[in-house]
C-alpha cells in the first residue's frame, strides 16, 4: 500500500519561505492533480516527495514509512519530467531499462520487461531508435515507460504535458489516465493547466503562494470554491466577481450602482459587511435590459463555435457571460443579466473566504432588480 | 551579417588564399630542403623544387637522430599527458559543477588563474618539485618543528625524498595539470540539464554511475579536442624535457633530438650545415601529429562548437 501522507510540510531557501503548513494525504491508487500558477510551490511539493528537493519542516510518508532522509531511489517513486529527460545518447530501449540496469537485473529478464514495458506504451518498433529521431509523442512515452517499467509504487507527474500540441495533449492526458488505471499505484500529477487538472483528477489540490487553498474533487471545487482566489483560477472562462455590501434589512447584496441582488438563502454575514458576488459565465442568462437581476452594456461578443462568449460592462467592471443563442446586439447596447440563486456565490472581501448561503429557498427565483 | 556579391566574394577569397599561401611556404621549403643534397641545399639561390634525395635524408636522419626508440618515448608521455589531462579536468569539473560543497567558486578561480602560469613561467620552482616531490612535505615537517620532534622521539631522521628526474613520470606529471581542460568541461557540464541529473537520481545512479554512464558518453566531442590540442601541446614540448632529462639515451624526446640537427655553433662546429637531414628530421616529427589532427577533426570541430545536436 503507498499512501502519501504530507504533514505540515515547509519549504524555506536561506530566509526566505516559498512553502509552509502543506497537509495532504493521498489514498493508495487515488490520482491526485496539484493545481496552480506558475511560481505557487506545486513543483516544489512534488519534488520533495521525490527526494529531490530537502524538505525544510514537517514529514513526508510514503506507505507508512517517513521518507525525509531517504534516497529518491530508496522512495519507490518514479518521476516524469516536462522536458522528458531521456539520455540522449542512449537508445530507446536503454533509456527505458536504465534503472534496471543500475539495480543490476540480468539482462535477460531486462530485455524481457523492456519490450514488454515499451509495448504497452506503443513504442515496440521504436527500441533501437535515439530520443533524437523520435517525436515528442513518442519522447513522451518513452519517459512514461521508463516510469513505469519500475513498477513504482508511487507515480510522479511534473507537468508532463506542457511541451506537447494541442491535440497530443488530450490523447497524452487520456493514456496516462488509462496506465493509472491499469497499474493502480497512486499518482500526484502536477500542472498549470486547469482542464488537465479537471479531467485527470480523482482529487484536486488547488496551491497558491506556498499554500493549499482548496482539496476537493474537481465537481466540489468547481461548484464550491472555498476562496475567491479559487472561483477565480477555476472555470474557464473565469468567474464573474462583482463588489458589493450586504444588506440585511433589505435581504441581499447592494451592488455597486445601487442595484440589490436579492439572498434567499441564510446568510452569515452582519449588515453592510463587504463581500464579492460571483457566478459563472456559463450560469448566467442574456436578457432584456430591465429583466434580469442587473443591467450591463456590451462590449464585444467572441465566437466559441458552440456557443459566443459576450463580454459586457457593468459599471466599467467586464462582466462575461456564456450564450447558446446568437444576440444581435450593437457593441454599446443595454442588456439584462438573469441569474438563478444556485449561480451565486458569495465571498468575504477582506479575508476572500467563502460566506456559505444556506439554501432555505431552493427555488429557481427570477431575480427582479429592485426599483 | 552576411552578405554574399560576387565582389566580395572574390575578396575574402584572396584573403583566404593569401593566408593558406602564407602558412604552407615554409612548410613546402622545408620540404623542398629536405630532398635534396647537402651540396644543393647550401648553395644559393633558394632550390624551389624537390630533388630526389628525400628517401636517402630521411633515413640518415632518422639514423643519426636515434628517432626509434625517441618516437616510441615522445609516444608514451603524449599519451600519458592527454590521459591524465583529460581524466583530470573531467573529474575536477564534475566535482565543480554537480557538487555544492564550500568553496567551490574559489577552487575553480584558482585553478582558472592557472592558465596564467604556463610550466615556462614556473619553470624553477617545478624543476625544484621535480628533483624532489616531496619537497613541499619536508618543509612543512621542518618549518613546523615536527622533524625535530620525530628525530628526538624515535632517533630517526625525516627525509622525505622522490626524484622525477629522469623518468616519465616526471615528463608527464607537471604538464597533466589543465585550466584549458577543466574550463571546457565545465561549460560542457554546465549545459547538462537539470532534469537529466533527476532522472538519473530516480533512475537510482549515484554520481560516479552518472558521470560514467551519462556524461562521459555525451562528452566524448569534447574528450576528442581536448584530446587533439592536448597531443599536440604534449608532443612539441621542448624545454621541460630538456631540463629534466639527463639521460637522453633512455628518456630522449623527439623536439629535443630534432633540435640538436638543427645546425649551429655547438653543431655543426665550423661544417658545412646539415640543413637538409634537420628538415627532414622536422618533416618526420611532424607527422604524428598531424595524423591525430586530421583524424580528429571531425570530432574535435564539434567539440569546440559545442553542439552536439
């Protein structure tokens, strides 16, 4: 069994904290995807479990055994790199077996597991062949069967997607799904990228600035982001967040125009506390001006194939929302934005945590600006 | 910037030429000089065209050079230097590169500032080393009163004694030593990608399995032209082996052997100039290594361009 437990781990070089309070515990088979920017510490978290990078605080354990102190080779992990990192001056074949041949496996059954292993991953015609005549698909496969053919109990991604094109990417993420799948170890895939991120993930971590903002699977994360910095990074394209200030008295949210989104849901916020309203392009309605909850203007639509992406202003905010229909609308013109209270989330504008709204009206309720 | 007109193509063609003209003139009186007779090569004007003497000066010369054994000599130290240089300067900028440990930066800047103290600058203080390697160890013993102290303790006296003198090992060491060597490994290693040294620690190699089985494979452009300079540099030395080497008829070196053809006061003493028998003595030396170049090129291009696709 290779459960990962990571207790309050913490990066520092010299003085300065790139890391710090990281808890995460992954199941044995789950296949976890540690999301975020660039510079956010993802690679670094990876990196410590790898034994690449030295850990400054805190405990890593892999299988129920703290691996601080052990070597990479001593972990049982097996780490697949951006740039491939194939030895150049190695064949197929010899990059794929070159663990085996440091762990001293006689030849015969290396050779066996090599074809076996390079079969599995497509590249049986391609075992005499330098990394320099292959393609980047074919580069890619062979840093996953030199992953694999360790028989690793842990699986280790490092952005393994980012130098691949478009449409190799997607058929890339579905095969590491399927070898995941097939070898059942657990897998921690670290990306930038938030589609790779939804679509390969049993659980999301979602980092930003050296910390953990949110875990959750990718449904949870996308319907309830715990922070604004979540509702924001998820969802392409991204959540709406317009200012505003709670008014209980009058039972919703006072926009910045004076517009009142109305709550009808049990709200923990006290009167006049700032927040931020968000919902998502995609849950919100084009409508008259005057129909919805708000009015805003147009500013130009986009063209998505499957849908058009309107982009409009309210009060000079760019507010974005996703249509099947095609408005015919001049850039400038007034239009309504309908929303159904199951699209609204609330968050603390200070602090940027989410205010949960407990539904005691789960209605679907046209929202009606306030006269 | 480059501009291609039929003017200025013809213009750095002549350049190129000039320059080729410039270089193989000497080459080609030395060769001229070594075919022909000692009457015809004494008299004036200039001989511009080979004779028929060459066969006969070659082997009066190589005779009279004892070049057999001397070649079989030159061969053994040109060797052991560019082994010992390449091995060197592989492991010390290994060290430099893949290892953070004090003081690195230090260690390579003092061995980079060698490259201002050729062995002729140094010249005394190596022949004193050379006499006795272990020099530097006796005056540490004496300076710090421990020889002293062991000769009152056990009634021994320390002397510490290792003559390189006369011997191979005293051709090849001092000249094995390479800022050249070690700065050309560095900026190779330093080219290596981070993720390939990752890889091999997954991989479960340590650091000498790791240069073994990676570096030292993808340096091997580099290994041929530090190989190539290296030869050449060692097969031409001149002064160290002329001061260390006493007994020339063990230990001679071809430059050495070659020098003394060349005619002067002390040689020809008053004769005619032997000039023909030192030019094709030179032609003979030469030989090696320009062989080991034209061998190498095609590598040793490579590795100085340092792109190994």
């Amino acid at each position: 069994m290779a459960e990962i437990r990571i207790r309050n781990l913490a990066k520092t070089y010299g003085k300065t904290t790139i890391m710090q309070g990281i808890d995460l515990q992954i199941a044995h088979g789950e296949f976890v995807v540690i999301l975020g920017p660039s510079g956010c510490g993802k690679s670094s978290l990876l990196r410590m479990i790898a034994g690449l990078e030295e850990i400054s605080e805190g405990l890593v354990e892999i299988g129920g055994t703290v691996v601080n102190a052990l070597e990479p080779r001593e972990r049982g992990c097996a780490m697949v790199f951006q740039n491939y990192a194939l030895y150049p001056h190695m064949t197929v074949a010899e990059n794929i077996g070159y663990a085996l041949k440091v762990a001293r496996i006689p030849k015969a059954e290396r050779m066996a597991r090599i074809r076996a292993t390079a079969e599995s991953v497509g590249l049986g015609d391609f075992l005499d062949r330098r990394p320099g005549q292959l393609s980047g698909g074919q580069r890619q496969r062979v840093a996953m069967a030199r992953a694999i053919i360790r028989e690793p109990k842990v699986f280790l991604f490092d952005e393994p997607l980012s130098n691949l094109d478009a449409k190799l990417r997607l058929q890339m993420r579905q095969e590491i799904r399927k070898i995941h799948n097939r070898i059942g170890a657990t897998s921690v895939f670290v990306t930038h990228d938030q589609h790779e991120g939804m679509t390969l993930a049993d659980r999301l971590v979602v980092m930003n600035k050296g910390t953990i903002e949110q875990i959750g699977t990718p449904a949870e994360i996308y319907e309830r982001p715990q922070s604004l910095y979540v509702a924001g990074f998820i969802g392409s394209p991204p959540m709406n967040i317009l200012p505003g200030q709670v008014s209980t008295a009058r039972r919703g949210v006072l926009l910045e125009d004076g517009t009142l989104l109305p709550i009808l849901s049990q709200l923990d916020a006290g009167d006049g506390a700032m927040v931020h309203v968000g919902f998502r392009p995609e849950q919100a309605e084009l409508v008259e001006p005057g129909r919805g909850a708000f009015d805003a203007r147009l500013d130009m639509i986009e063209e998505m194939g499957a849908a058009r992406l309107c982009h409009l202003l309210f009060e000079d905010i760019p507010v974005s929302v996703l249509t099947e229909g095609r408005p015919a609308l001049a850039t400038g013109a007034p239009v309504g934005i309908r929303l159904t209270q199951e699209a609204l989330h609330l968050f603390d504008a200070n602090s940027g945590h989410r205010i949960e709204l407990r539904r005691i009206d789960t209605r679907l309720v046209e929202m009606q600006p306030s006269a | 910037m480059i501009e291609r007109t039929p003017i200025l193509n013809i213009l750095t063609h002549l350049i190129l030429i000039s320059g080729l003209v410039i270089i193989l003139i000497p080459i080609w009186l030395a060769f001229v000089a070594a075919t022909q007779t000692l009457q015809a090569v004494n008299s004036a004007p200039v001989e511009f065209w080979p004779g028929d003497q060459l066969w006969v000066n070659l082997r009066e010369a190589w005779a009279l050079s004892d070049f057999g054994p001397k070649f079989i000599n030159t061969l053994i130290v040109a060797t052991g230097v560019v082994v010992g240089k390449i091995t060197l300067a592989c492991i010390t900028a290994f060290a430099i590169v893949f290892f953070n440990f004090r003081g690195r930066m230090v260690i390579f800047w003092m061995i980079f500032i060698t490259l201002m103290l050729p062995l002729e600058v140094r010249i005394v203080p190596t022949y004193a080393v050379a006499a006795n390697a272990l020099s530097p160890f006796q005056t540490i013993l004496d300076a710090t009163g421990l020889s002293g102290l062991i000769a009152t303790l056990s009634g021994v006296e320390v002397r510490l004694e290792w003559n390189l003198l006369n011997s191979y090992t005293g051709l090849i060491l001092p000249l094995v030593a390479t800022a050249t060597g070690t700065f050309l490994y560095r900026q190779f290693f330093l080219t290596i990608p981070d993720d390939l040294v990752e890889a091999a620690r997954m991989d479960g190699a340590g650091p000498l399995r790791f240069l073994w089985d990676v570096l030292i494979p993808l340096s091997r452009t580099n290994i041929a032209a530090l190989a190539t300079i290296m030869f050449v540099y060692a097969w031409n030395q001149y002064l160290w082996p002329l001061l260390i080497i006493t007994d020339r008829a063990n230990y001679g070196m071809v430059v050495v052997q070659l020098s003394d053809l060349v005619p002067d006061q002390l040689t020809t003493g008053g004769g005619t100039p032997t000039w023909h028998l030192a030019m094709a003595a030179t032609l003979v030396v030469m030989l090696p290594p320009i062989a080991v170049v034209i061998l190498m090129q095609r590598w040793f291009v490579r590795g100085l361009i340092n792109t190994d696709k």
